[in-house]
C-alpha cells in the first residue's frame, strides 16, 4: 500500500498547460466534486506514479492478450 496527496493542483495545472480551462474539470451538478475528464485524468497521473515508482506492481504483459 502506497499513500499520495490528492494531486488536484498538478492535474488542474497540466489542464491549463494543455490549454484547457480547469473550471471543465468540475461536476457542473453540484460545482464541487470532479468531473469524469478528471478522474481520466487521475486514472493517468496514477498510473505514472505507479509505472515509476512501483514497475513491479504491475507484472508481466499478458502473451495472450
């Protein structure tokens, strides 16, 4: 088990770089909670830090796929 700080800022932040406005990564029902862009957008920061910082975690391609 691993601990990270929710990286709302870093994912915000690689929004504007990409030329987006943060403000579509918000839950327009509620103006709070994060949208389903940033959750892929979570999903991808995840999987770096994963792919990164713990490669055996994710084990051996599967041949048969």
């Amino acid at each position: 088990m691993v601990y990270y700080d929710f990286p709302a800022m870093e994912i915000l932040e690689r929004k504007v770089m990409e030329g987006g406005d943060p403000k579509e990564m918000i839950e327009r029902c509620d103006g709070f909670h994060p949208n389903g862009q940033f959750h892929s957008y979570l999903a991808d920061w995840l999987w770096y830090q994963i792919k990164m910082e713990h490669p055996d975690w994710i084990g051996q391609q599967n041949p048969h796929n």
